[in-house]
C-alpha cells in the first residue's frame, strides 16, 4: 500500500498555483489502479492499493490543475476527474488519514505540500502528531518533497523524529535541508518514481544511473535528471540537488510487495587460513532468487566478502580465506525478502564435527534416539577412536548412552530422554576428541529441529556453528 498526501492550492478561483497535487496524482496513477490522470487508459499499474490524504485551499465542486513546464511533466487532466477529487477532504480529516494509512502500515509514502523542519504543514502532520503512530515494525520509505523536513544541521529535522519515533514512523526520508522550489520539486518527484520503475518519464531514461528500488540510488539518478533537464548553467537546479538528501541505510530497498523468506544453504564451517571458492544457494517458497547479495565477515577484523546470486540463485564467492578463529557472520539480502542471517565458523585444523542426521526412533519420542556427527580430522592423520566417547557432546533435555562407530568417519551418539519439541542444541565439548597426532577438537554449538509430531528430527538448515567455549 502507498499514502499519497499533498495540498491543493489555488488563488481563490479553483485553478491550481502550485503542482502539489498534480504531482501525486500522477504518482497515484503509476503505482495504482486508475485514478484519471491519463487521457486514455491508465498504462501504468504496479499492484498498490493507493490511501490519500489531499486537502484543498477551500472545498469546491470542481477544480483546474493550473502550474508550469518542467523536465518531464505531462499534461494532466482538465478538469480534475471526479474519482480523484473526490477524495478531497479538509484539514482535520487529511491528518487523520495520514495516520491512518501509516498506522496500516502503508510502504511507501509521498508528501508534496508545504512544510517546515518540525513537519508537514499542508496537509498538517507534524511532530506532535507522532505520538498517534503505532505502525512500530512496519515502516515505510517516505518521500518527503517539501521545505525544510531534513534540517538536520540546526535541530532535530521531521525526517530524524520520524525514524526515531518509538512507535512506528519511517524506516527512511528523502528531504530538504533548506528551502526548496516549486516546480523543481515535482520534476524531482517524478524523477525519484522514474528511478525505481522506468517508466514514469517516458522521455528520460539515465545513462549513467540504471533504475533501482536503493532510494539512495534512485535518489542519485533523480539529481542528475535534474542537472540533465533545466541544464548545467541552471543554479536552482544545482541547489535542488544538493538540499536533498537520503535519511537512512543507503544499502536498503524499497518493499514492493509482502516480503519473502529465503532459504539459503551455505557451508557450515571454513578451515582457518585455508583458501578456497564459497557456494551460496538462495531461494524462496516460489523459485530461486537472482541478485540477492550475500555478504560474509567477522566484527572487529578486516575480513569481507561479497557476492550476487545469479539466474539459478548460485552466488560463487572466490578465494574465501578466513583469518581468525571463531563465527563469521552471512547476511543474504533481497528485494521484497527478509533478510537472511546465519553464521559460518572458522576453524583450525583441530579435529571438529559436524552434524548429519539427528533421528528420534518414534513419534512420541518415548523410545530413545540418536544423533550421528561426522568427525572431520584437518591433518589427514584420521580420528582416534578411543578418544570417542559419550562425554564428547550434551544434547538439551536428554544424556547421552554409548557411542558406536559407522562408515565415513561417523559416529552414534544414542540418547535416552524426552526431546522438547523446536530447535534443539548440541554442545561439543572441546578437547575431548584428538586425531592421530594427538591434536584435539575445538568446542562447537550446533542446532536441529525435532518436530514431535513427526518420526524423525531435521537438520537445521543451515545448522549454526560456532565456536564455544566450555
């Protein structure tokens, strides 16, 4: 969903002076079903249920759009359609519709009107009014194209109180640090849309900027719309696009539509200091995720790497050398998805283990189960078996009764005990298991799921590892 906002303003006769509304309209239009902005039918319509909040000068039965040329402006329809002016409504009544759709928890919002560096002023939604907020976690992107909203130099700007508003507010603001200018304003405003949906200037499109649903990039490619449009000899121009500025993490898209989950499946640990190439799969409950970013480092440490997923949602990390000992940290990122955070452990070259199949023998869990863990000796020296023993891990909720080897380095853990139903961890102790040459395993954590409905547990996917200490 989006709020469209803004404010009518004529000189007493029903003719617009200012494009305020023109401008939303159109953006209403692009992003939603028909609302009569186009003489014919409405070409454009990106799937958004459209909330306005538009309030004219003085209530009328039919109004003009009046205005000027600018870079990408077309021209809007005269008069104003019924199922647009319609909507209509006095002050009171617009602040209580902006409150509204952001407390539904709207994704997107675009203001044109005037304002100041405490709020919007027409229509009215100012600090005092966040109070009345309690969309907490679902935050919209808010274009707030006006005066003044982003004056974070002198106070605490309406862009800043916005995304620090304890019940809700924004999750970003692209405003003005100062004074800004009609006409300016709106070509900006469908220069930003233009950067995030290609096609809202059917005359423009950027040589230098591809569009993109980053804010902070699209905000970039509206600036050089700008420049490019009123020409570089133009100083408004130039001003325009140094007082607007992204309130937020420039790294951030904007939500198109009800978020994903991914399902990523990574490696579960890298050996220290042992190069190698990095296999990440993404995907959704639909189909793999092309161009979702995977990123993977450690606080603190100078270790970084980043890769895209491609057509098969493959995201191939080169040369992927750990330095330090300890959790690395994987963070998956995608459009309209949650973000993924996992964690892959850098390990010596101590024996350490990882997890295969955790099984629970009935569905009742009232018999015994068994969890089985790969040992994996570094040194190529093999693991010695008599240092194998039901001391090695603790699983919550259950002890531990024998041990007994299997093929390829696998070992039984057999437990008795009731298992919770949920995520259950294994703790391996370290210094409990040693290879060949007498070096011994590192303390690891992992997880499972037991589903107590169900005959068998499930591997998490990925499992955690990490690094622990006893």
């Amino acid at each position: 969903d989006a709020l469209l906002a803004a404010y009518f303003q004529d000189g007493g006769d029903g003719i617009s002076t200012r494009m305020f509304t023109e401008t939303v309209h159109r953006a209403a239009d692009l992003i939603g079903d028909d609302l009569g902005f186009w003489a014919e039918s409405d070409p454009h319509d990106h799937g958004y249920t459209v909330h306005t909040a538009l309030q004219p000068t003085k209530l009328r039965t039919t109004y003009q759009y009046g205005g000027w040329l600018y870079p990408g402006r077309v021209e809007p329809p005269n008069p104003l359609p019924a199922t647009w002016a319609n909507r209509f409504t006095d002050e009171e009544s617009a602040t209580d519709e902006i409150l509204d759709a952001f407390n539904e928890g709207v994704g997107l919002v675009v203001h044109r009107g005037h304002a100041d560096a405490s709020g919007w002023v027409t229509p009215r939604f100012r600090g005092s009014d966040l109070d009345e907020l309690d969309n907490d976690d679902r935050l919209p992107v808010v274009l707030s194209i006006n005066c003044d909203t982003g004056m974070f130099d002198t106070t605490d700007a309406f862009a800043e109180t916005l995304m620090t508003s304890s019940e809700g507010g924004a999750i970003g603001v692209v405003a003005a640090v100062r004074t800004s200018y009609s006409g300016l304003n709106d070509a900006l405003t469908v220069a930003l849309l233009d950067g995030f949906w290609d096609e809202a200037d059917a005359d423009w499109t950027s040589a230098v900027y591809p569009s993109s649903f980053r804010p902070a990039e699209a905000l970039n490619r509206a600036k050089a719309r700008l420049l490019e449009g009123y020409g570089p000899d133009n100083t408004v121009a130039a001003l325009t696009a140094q007082l607007y500025q992204w309130f937020g993490d420039p790294e951030m898209m904007l939500r198109t539509k009800m978020p994903s989950t991914l399902a990523v499946d990574h490696p579960r640990s890298f050996q220290l200091e042992l190069g190698g190439d990095l296999m990440v799969v993404v995907s959704d409950s639909r189909a793999a995720v092309e161009g979702a970013r995977v990123s993977i480092s450690m606080v603190g440490t100078d270790d970084y790497w980043v890769g895209t997923t491609d057509s098969d949602g493959i995201a191939r990390i080169a040369d992927v050398t750990t330095s330090f000992p300890g959790n690395y940290d994987i963070v998956v990122t995608a459009q309209n998805a949650v973000p993924y955070e996992g964690i892959i452990a850098s390990v010596s070259k101590d024996p350490y283990a990882e997890l295969v199949d955790p099984v629970a023998d009935s569905v009742t869990n009232e018999a015994s189960g068994h969890v089985d863990v790969r040992w994996i000796d570094s040194s190529g020296t093999g693991i010695d078996g008599a240092t194998v023993d039901t001391s090695d891990i603790s699983i919550t909720g259950v002890t531990v009764t024998s041990v007994t080897p299997q093929d390829d380095n696998v070992w039984r853990y057999a437990f008795d005990g009731d298992l919770t139903s949920g995520e259950v961890e294994v703790v391996f102790h370290s210094d409990q298991v040693a290879d060949n040459e007498g070096k011994k395993n590192v303390g690891q954590l992992l997880h499972f799921v037991y589903d107590v409905v169900a005959p068998r547990g499930s591997l998490q996917s990925p499992s955690t590892l990490g690094v622990v200490s006893d």
